[in-house]
C-alpha cells in the first residue's frame, strides 16, 4: 500500500486545466519521479500534495487518512515535507539558524523530547554544509542552498518529501552528489517525490508509468482549444508528463557570520 496518494486530481483555474484526472502513488523508501516540461503542472501536484492548492475534484490519502481538507500545517506535522522549486531558504540567516530553526518549530508537535540542537548539528553534517554552517545563506552557491534547504526540510522528520527540481542552477557532479544523498534517506525508509522537467533523467529510473491516461512510459500529446499550451492531462507541446519510480534517487563559499551579527 502507497504512503501517499493522489486520486484522480483536476484542477481548473476557469477554463484551464492544469491537472485533468491525475494519479500518482509514493512508497516508503522509494523515489517518485514527476516527469515533464515546464508547464505541464507539477508543481500544481505539489500543492494539491501539501495543501497549498485546493482540487476542483479528487483527493489526497496519506497513511490511509483523507487529508483533502487538511491545512498545509497539518499535512507538515502528520510528515509531509517539501522543498520549492525557487528556494525558499531564510537567506538572510546562517545555513544552521536555518535548519535549526525547523528544528524548534517541529517541538510544537513533536513531544519525543528530541534535542532541536542535536538535530541541526547531525543534519548539517550529513548533507554535507557542515563547513559552511556559520555563512549567510544568501551568499552561497546554489548547490550549497539547495542542500540547507533540504537539511531543513528534513529537519521535520518527514515520512514523505516533496522535492521540486532539486537540480535546477547545478551542473553534473552536484547533481550526482545530490542524488547520492538523497538514496541515503530513501535507504532509511523516507518516501521522496521528485519532480524533474528535464526528460534526459528518464535514463537514470525505471518502471515508468503516466500521470494521466495512456500507455505508461509516454501520454501522446495534443493540444486542446483553449488551454493556453496546457493541456489538462498534463501534456504540453506534444509532449508528455511522465511518472517513474525506482529505488534509489539517481560547492561552497559565501560570506560568514561575525561574532557581532544578529542571529
């Protein structure tokens, strides 16, 4: 049985629709992979996902539950974590204050008695920032943010998590050191679901199948009247969204926090 499920979602905004019927399903331990060119609405999934975007139609299941109606809080708490496409890190604190600080957050529902300190120390150093943990986020690369923002989003000990192109902005060895990462989590049993628009990837995961109808590996794309060069199954300029699944996932400088910095 999946962890987390999308049945039959459509969203229309008027007469667009940017989802048309859509389902997908992510399994603990394991890395989804949402396929297709810009356009084509994944990032509109994520938000049906995480509760940011309500469906015309169809529903989210996490652990067996209806969480349709769930906020975005809510759906973070019961382990649903993401990370955006755009980083959305606090650039103007430190890689740890950032992490650390979903760390703190997650003690209003977390009552394990966990330290938040510990969490932030272990996590810095197992994404590989631990040398850069004092800068601005601001000013580091973007192979380098990208890796707070995923430190921070598993800071949330989420059961399934949500990354949106975590390759945009890298070249090939960061992207490679980030799919090395990512493997290790899903070796721990986290659930990730990782969109990707970029179709030369495919090579790298197996077992494909559709987001919308048609034959697994590829929709058929067709324009319909209308759709502004979206198509409500998710299919954009002939082109197709596609959903695959394997088992595994497949720099740094900046400017450091003084001794008299705010933190």
């Amino acid at each position: 049985m999946p962890l987390l499920s999308a049945e039959s979602v459509t969203v229309r905004f008027g007469g667009l629709a940017a989802l048309n019927d859509a389902s997908l399903a992510v399994e603990a331990g394991k890395v989804t992979g949402l396929v297709g060119p810009n356009g084509a609405g994944k990032t509109t999934c994520f938000n049906v996902i995480t509760g940011l975007q309500p469906p015309t139609s169809g529903r989210i299941v996490f652990d067996d539950r209806d969480v349709t109606s769930k906020s975005p809080t809510r759906r973070a708490r019961m382990g649903i974590a993401r990370t955006f496409q755009k980083l959305e890190a606090f650039g103007t604190l430190s890689a740890y204050d950032n992490v650390l600080v979903a760390a703190e957050m997650r003690r209003a529902w977390d009552k394990s008695g966990f330290d938040p300190k510990k969490v932030a120390d272990d996590l810095v150093e197992r994404v590989g920032i631990g040398s850069v943990r004092d800068y601005i986020v601001s000013t580091l690369p973007t192979g380098t943010a990208r890796l707070v923002e995923l430190a921070r989003a598993l800071a949330l000990d989420p059961r399934v998590l949500l990354l949106d192109e975590p390759s945009s902005g890298l070249n090939e060895d960061e992207t490679g050191e980030m799919a090395s990462l990512l493997s290790e989590f899903v070796a721990d049993g986290l659930g990730i679901l990782l969109v990707e628009h970029d179709h030369r990837r495919r090579d790298a995961v197996r077992r494909p199948q559709s987001l919308g109808d048609g034959l697994p590996a590829r929709v058929p794309g067709r324009m319909q009247p209308g759709d502004h060069d979206v198509a409500g199954d998710g299919r954009r300029g002939g082109r197709s969204v596609a959903l695959v699944r394997r088992r595994g996932a497949e720099g740094a400088g900046g400017e450091r926090r003084g001794a008299g910095d705010p933190s």
